[in-house]
C-alpha cells in the first residue's frame, strides 16, 4: 500500500504545540478509500 506524509509540518511551527509537531512526525498509509485514487495517480493502476 502507498504510504504518506503528515500535512502542516513545513512552516509556521513556532505557534504548533510540541505534541502536535511530534504527531506529524513520519508516515502512514494511505486510508483504503483513496488507495485507487492514489495509485492511479501514481500510475500504478
């Protein structure tokens, strides 16, 4: 399965509590509602 990233990690981190900058941290799979969209996208479909 594709794998992501977290969103609102780039920028504008100063006002971001730790624990919810901790929470974005790494990946996760895609949910499997968007999995066809995604690997469409990806053209792997």
């Amino acid at each position: 399965s594709a794998k992501k990233r977290s969103a609102n990690r780039n920028h504008i981190l100063t006002k971001k509590a730790q624990k919810r900058k901790r929470d974005l941290r790494g990946t996760s799979a895609v949910k499997a509602c968007d999995a066809n969209n995604v690997a469409r996208m990806l053209c792997q479909k």
